[in-house]
C-alpha cells in the first residue's frame, strides 16, 4: 500500500517517457499497460497472451491475495478466481506491435532464453522464441534506469504508474466506488490513499466556490 511519499507522475511526464526513442516497445506497451489499467506490476506480467482480449481492451489477472475456487494440491492458475483490467487506446496499439503474430505464451519475454540451469514451468515460456517471461525484478531495473537521475536506485517505482493512474482518476472526477471498481480494491480507505490531488487540482476545485457562475 503505497504512503504519503509516493510520488504521483504527471501524464506529461508519462507520455514524454513512453515516446523516448531509447525506451524499447516492450517497456512502452508494459509501462502504458501498468498507468491504463492501474494493475499491479505483478498482475500484469503474469499475463499470457491467451489471456487477451484485445478486442475487447481486457483481460483476467490473478490478483493479489487471490483465492483458489477448490483447495487442492498443484492447481492451475484457471483455479483461482481472477479479476478483470482494463485498458485504452494507448495499449492497444501497442499491443499488436509487441506480440507481432505471437499468439500462445507470456505477453512480456526476456530477449535471451533462460539458462540451461534454470527450469520454467511451461506457462512461463514462449513457445515461438524459446525465452523466458519478463520477471518483476527485471521490469523494475528497466524502469530505474529508464528514470533515475541521480544514478541507480533513484528513479521511478513501477508502482508509481498505479498511483498516478487512480490520482489522475480521481483528479478528473471519478468517484469513490469507480476507483474502487478500476482499483480493485475493497476499502474505501485504501483507495484514498492513492488519491493525491495536485495543488492545481485542489485550485481548479475551488474555483467553484468563487462569486459569479459556476465554472
């Protein structure tokens, strides 16, 4: 659960990172995925490309915490219950560029193939190129080095994506239960802390109050 210092990154300054020439389309479509659907990192990656409906701009994803609809052992991920994201047009037109025809396996790969030490579960491996599904250790250095300006470490959470996408909601007006329909969180008190309104937010609001119509 994010804190106060969470920082919430301007849709400016999102799309001036997506459009960089140096931020590869697998990073581009994961990190326009991550602000339009408002899913976790984790979420999103475990997404297959089975799981797509590209039509439709959705998808299912093994939410956080989620339980499994039978308690047995070595159940399958159609076992658990899943919950649905969404995203716009940003991601999909991405999307058909990234997978180009690839029609089974991960949604984001590795551009090597794993070790010959390291065993994968089938699931998680392309069966067109043979490399392996993007891990969250991975996504996030990428992310780092993609933002950092201080060196290492310094740059952007792949939280903050989430975080900016519900404040940028909330900012445009969205209510409380829509933020928790898009969120898929089920506190009302969770969802606000996402919502961050800027100072430029909090004056335009308050311009309502002033004399003369209402703007």
């Amino acid at each position: 659960m994010p804190d106060s210092d969470t920082p919430v990154r301007s849709r400016m300054e999102i799309d001036r990172l997506i459009a960089r020439r140096e931020v590869e389309l697998r990073e581009k479509t994961l990190y326009r995925m991550l602000y339009e659907t408002a899913a976790r990192i984790e979420e999103i990656l475990d997404v297959n490309i089975e799981d797509l409906n590209l039509a439709g701009r959705r998808c299912p994803v093994k939410a956080k915490g989620a339980r499994a609809k039978t308690r047995r052992r070595g159940q399958a991920r159609e076992d658990l219950v899943l919950e649905t994201v969404y995203w716009d047009a940003g991601t999909a037109r991405l999307l058909p560029r990234l997978l180009k025809g690839r029609t089974r396996g991960p949604v984001f790969i590795t551009h090597r193939r794993p070790g010959p030490g390291k065993v994968l579960a089938p699931r998680d491996v392309c069966p067109d190129t043979g490399c392996a599904r993007l891990s969250y250790g991975q996504a996030r250095a990428l992310l780092d080095a993609h933002t950092a300006l201080g060196g290492p470490g310094t740059g952007w959470d792949p939280h903050e994506l989430r975080h900016s996408a519900l404040t940028h909601l909330g900012e445009g007006g969205a209510s409380l239960l829509m933020l928790m329909a898009k969120s898929r969180l089920k506190k009302p008190e969770n969802v606000r802390r996402y919502f961050h309104p800027s100072p430029e937010a909090i004056a335009e609001v308050t311009s309502l109050l002033g004399p003369g119509p209402r703007r």
